[in-house]
C-alpha cells in the first residue's frame, strides 16, 4: 500500500526513539474545583473558584485525561478531609486494573489507618470486587465522585454510592483552575459514549454521550488562562461527537471556534483523541488556517486490517484513516500525528496483523500508543477466538519499533525549523506538533513558550538550542 511516508524510504536510517507508553501508572492531582450544577443552559455559569484550606487528600489517578481532570474536581471537594486517599482508576485495560489494585493495596500497607475512597470506571463497572480490598472505606460510582455532597464527613461512612451510570443524561459543570505540575491544562467537553465497540467496555462505566454545553467550556478556559495556562486540551471519551445532544446539534469545530474567538487570550488549544470518521469541517478549517490550533491529530484507529476493524465494530475503515491522515498532511504537512493501536485482537492471524504493521509502517505515524489486547469481562471481543497473550506482546513490541522508527524520521523532519516549546520542566517541553524537545543547554522558565530550533536526534526526543 502506497502511503504518505513513503518518500522517506530511501533515507538513512535515523536513530530509534523511545515512545513513552500511555499514562497507567498513577499521577498526583490537585487544586482546586468547585461544586457541580447542571450545565445544560447555553449561558450557565460556574461559580466562582474556592481557595483551597486544610488538608489536601491525596489522589491517585489511573488511565485518561478525562480522569486527570475528574481528579482536579475530588481534590476540591475533598479538600479539608483528613487521612483519605482518593484512587480514581480505569478499565480500559486489565493491566490498568491492576495497576490501582497494587496502588490502593501498597497505600493500605504505607498507612493502614488511612481511609481509602475508590472511584472511577473500574470501581463503577464492579464496585463489590473494589470494596472488598484491605482498607477500602467507600467505593463511588462515576457520577458520585463529582458531587460535593459526596466527600462530606457523613457520607464517607456509607461503603458503596454507585448509581446506574446508563440513566445520566446531563453533565455536572465544575470550575479547575489548576493541575498541580502540569504546564498544560485539562478541559472535559464531552463525557459517556453511544457506541458499542466489540473489545471495549468504557461505556459502561461512563454511560451515554453528553455534551459540556458551548458557554460552560469557554468559561472553564478563560479560567484556566486566567490561572496562567497557555495551552488547553479539549478532551471526553468520544469527544468528535460532542454536540450531538445539544439545540442544533453543532460540531466540534464550531465549539474551537468559538473558544478561540472569545478567549483570545489562550495561546494553544489542542484536540485530545479524535475518531477518524467525525472529523468535521470545521476542524479542517482550523488546521489549515488557525495558528492557535495546534498541528496535531490522535486518531483512535485500533487496526489497519479492515478485516479486524469489522469485527472490531468500528465505523471507518483502513481507507477512511487514510484520507484523514493525507488530507491532514496536505493541510499542514508538519503535523504530528498519533494513534491508538490494539494487538492481538481476536481472530488476528498473522495476515492480518501484517497489514496493520504494514499500514503503520507506511503511513509514519510518529505517535503511537500501542496495547496488546486485554479481553475485558461481557464485551463480544472476550467471546471470540483468542489469540495467545505471548504473540499478542510480541506483536505490540513489533508495533511499537515501527512507531520509534517513524518518530525518529518525524524527529528528523523538524531539524532547523523553529518551534514553539512549551517548556514542562526547565529543560524540556513539547512543541506545537507535540514533538518531545529537549534543551542543549541551559534552562528555560517552567509554563514558557520558548522558540527553539532543534539541532538534533536522541532517544528522548529533539535536542534543541535558542535562537
């Protein structure tokens, strides 16, 4: 298959770039949110940001950006809570499961008097099995974990709150005005999903598709712009189908728009994953011609066998990712672009994972978050032929080489040119492509968007000197 990359074919090999793998392992979170109130109006407000006091629960949090946020909003209203620790987890996969099942009992082991609250899709998918663990006082179901009423003294000794998650049909508007040690601020727009991918049980733990109206997240963005964050990441678990359930039904493109038009003052507004099938034109208009719109696409793609995308019960195909990725090229041909990648799907025989490994190969997705399948219990996939969980590593980990390999040709493609480098730590940030970057030498100030001009190659990255 003739693919975009293909005219980097011909050149030398570049050095191999590690790829960080996708965040399981947990993250402090903090600052403070406020009290949730529907946000189904167009012209609702939040209210004004409370400054934080007393004791600061410590949170864990496992899995998305969407939990990343969610835990911005516990800490507030848990804020003043003493010896509690919040574990927010994910289902996505059972190695996340896993992962906050060892968090909550290393947690218990460190400090056995500490009163543990567990939360997140996980805990709402199957709470008894959360419960049940040594020193777990209070299991909180998805839309629980966002009410205030929820951390008061009085309702921590209630051992379970977890509603049926499958009858919410609004979302709760929630004020974060920080995210401890990050540069780059969270924004949720969308949250629940309608789809039923065969492999996937999110929907589940995050119930239907609800959309954060228009007004709710302009105000969530000048808030944080206000806080001093000069990039934002719109996210939601099936954020391209946000607006759907609002008056007139508009698109994610009109919700940028509209954000950039009235806070002017936000620098960077960046997408988090999109499906490849509802990227509208409005998108497209702001990639082409917006520079506050960052040059980046995550694509959830899952395969590039069409074959194995049927069974996944995805709604696009090998061809579909295809245009996407070409047009995105054509539009801005420095765009970085990344994906979500499952191995060893179910009935994946060699063949067919061949021609995923041949379409990411030539394609040069520069970013991929590749999972060796996790079967997830009462989804169709768990249900279908397996494939052994030893080829299914080894078939990530050849997966994984053909991304380092594109990163390390993308990498390569940014020498010389000046980019815009969001600094995360004195010495590193991300550029407007997303590209890691690493100063040569020198530092630079924490939250600063520094021009760099990347002078070299390593395994982390760009290496890059000012100008």
């Amino acid at each position: 298959m003739p693919g975009p990359a293909s005219a980097l074919s011909g050149a030398a090999a570049p050095p191999r770039v590690a790829h960080p793998a996708p965040e399981l392992a947990p993250q402090s979170a903090s600052g403070p949110a406020l009290a949730d109130r529907p946000a189904q109006v167009e012209d609702a407000q939040c209210p004004a940001p409370v400054a934080p006091s007393g004791p600061v629960p410590e949170i864990l949090t496992f899995g998305c950006r969407l939990n990343t946020w969610e835990s911005e909003v516990m800490r507030n209203h848990a804020q003043g809570l003493e010896n509690v620790i919040i574990v927010n987890t994910c289902a996505v996969t059972g190695e996340a499961e896993r992962q906050a099942r060892q968090a909550i009992r290393r947690a218990h082991r460190n400090n056995p008097d500490a009163r543990i609250v567990v939360t997140g899709c996980a805990a709402q998918i199957d709470p008894t099995r959360w419960s049940a663990l040594p020193g777990v006082a209070r299991v909180l179901g998805n839309e629980e974990k966002l009410k205030a009423e929820s951390w008061s003294p009085t309702a921590l000794a209630e051992p379970l709150a977890v509603s049926d998650i499958m009858a919410a049909h609004e979302t709760a508007a929630h004020l974060v005005t920080e995210f401890a040690g990050r540069t780059r601020a969270f924004v949720q727009v969308q949250q629940g999903c309608d789809h039923r991918c065969t492999f996937c049980i999110i929907p589940f733990g995050r119930g239907p598709s609800r959309s954060v109206p228009v007004g709710a997240v302009v105000e969530q963005v000048r808030a944080l712009v206000a806080s001093g964050y000069r990039e934002v990441v719109l996210t939601g678990v099936d954020m391209t189908s946000w607006g759907a359930d609002l008056p007139g039904r508009p698109a994610l493109g009109q919700l940028c728009r509209r954000v950039l038009r009235l806070v002017p003052e936000l620098e960077r507004l960046r997408l988090s994953s999109v499906d490849p099938v509802e990227i509208d034109e409005g998108i497209w208009q702001l990639l082409e011609t917006e520079p506050r719109f960052m040059p980046y696409l995550h694509l959830s793609l899952q395969a590039g066998a069409d074959l194995i995308l049927k069974r996944m019960k995805r709604r696009h195909l090998v061809g579909d990712a295809l245009r996407v990725i070409e047009r995105a090229r054509a539009l801005r041909p420095d765009i970085g672009i990344g994906a979500d990648v499952i191995a060893g799907f179910p009935t994946e025989d060699d063949g067919l994972f061949e021609e995923t490994r041949q379409f990411l190969a030539e394609t040069a997705l520069p970013y991929l978050h590749v999972f060796p399948y996790s079967e997830r219990p009462g989804t169709p996939a768990a249900r279908m032929r397996a494939v052994p969980v030893p080829e299914r590593r080894a078939r990530a980990a050849s997966l994984r080489a053909v991304g380092e390999a594109s990163a390390a040709r993308y990498y390569a493609s940014l020498l010389g040119r000046p980019l815009h480098v969001l600094m995360e730590t004195a010495t590193t940030g991300h550029s407007e492509q997303f590209a890691p970057v690493r100063l040569a030498q020198g530092e630079a100030g924490v939250g600063d968007i520094v021009t760099l001009v990347p002078v070299g190659v390593d395994a982390t990255g760009l290496v890059a000197e000012r100008i």
